[in-house]
C-alpha cells in the first residue's frame, strides 16, 4: 500500500516539469521559499543549497524573514556551516529590500543560486500574502521571471490543507 500512495504522489507532483537547473549562466537562478509558519522553509533552504554546492554551483542566501525573532540567525547558522554568505536586514525591516539586495548580490558576486527566505504566513492572511506578493513582484523584476522558481514549502502532516494553502499561495 505504501508502494501505491508514493506512486500517486510522485505523479501529483509537478517538479520534474520545472526547470532547476542554471540554465543562464549570466544571471542567477532565484528561489523564493513560502509557506506556513513552522513549516521547515528554512531547513529546506540547507538542503537545496547544499545540492547545489555538490553540483559545483556557488549560493547566496537572503533572510527575508525579518519578523521572526532569530530568523535571520537561524539562516546564517546554515550559511556558516555551508560556507554561504547570507545577506540580511535589521529586524522589523523591509523584506522586499531584502529580496532585492540579495538579488544584487548574487549578481554583483556572479553567485549561480540566489535562495530567499521569507516569513512564515498563513495562507488566509489577506495582508501578508499581500507582502508576498509585493516580494514576489521584486523579485521577478529584478531577476527576470524565466530565473525565478517559487518553491511552496509545506509540512507533510498538513493533510488536505495543504491543497488550500498551495492554491491560495499561487491565487496571490
């Protein structure tokens, strides 16, 4: 039975369909990671960043989650053990400039991979899925939309929620 819902899923899921890989070498693929709070955005963030760093690509992290009391720690703490530079605001600051410093840094530090960390937000949350948006809105303009990837980090005990987050985080 096991077999069977991992077929299911691996069919559900949509990531072979997009492009992970650095395809323009002059300008840096960009990853914004969301989700909800708790959701493990930013372990996943180690994780992708460290497969990238055996793919012999070079990585910059923004910590766009300036709300969170030790965000931004939490992030650099994967940079330090990763060797990544990570580039962040005070806390209580702008995400959106986050997002754009981190953008001019990975191009300023021909980094291939630009991987930003935003805050934890529930997806019926009318003003923060705003901010996303208006983050997600940066970035695209700042790192061309063909080099940004939105990865949708979501806990995998959510259940049939998780269908209602993934749609009200893509109808924002």
């Amino acid at each position: 039975l096991i077999y069977l819902l991992k077929d299911i899923i691996k069919k559900l899921m949509t990531l072979e369909k997009i492009d992970w890989n650095i395809t323009n070498s002059d300008e840096p693929l960009i990853i914004l990671m969301v989700g909800v709070n708790g959701a493990g955005k930013t372990t996943t963030i180690g994780k992708i960043a460290n497969w990238y760093l055996s793919k012999n690509h070079s990585v910059i992290f923004g910590a766009g989650d300036t709300y969170r009391a030790a965000a931004s720690e939490q992030l650099q703490s994967w940079g330090n053990k990763l060797n990544i530079d990570v580039i962040s605001h005070n806390q209580g600051s702008d995400p959106g400039a986050v997002a754009f410093d981190t953008i001019s840094a990975a191009k300023n530090r021909n980094k291939n991979v630009a991987i930003i960390d935003t805050a934890g937000r529930l997806q019926n949350k009318s003003n923060l899925m705003q901010e996303l948006d208006k983050i997600h809105r940066i970035t695209i303009r700042e790192g061309q939309q063909e080099n940004v990837r939105v990865l949708l980090t979501i806990d995998a005990t959510t259940g049939q929620n998780g269908l209602t987050q993934a749609k009200e985080f893509i109808s924002s």
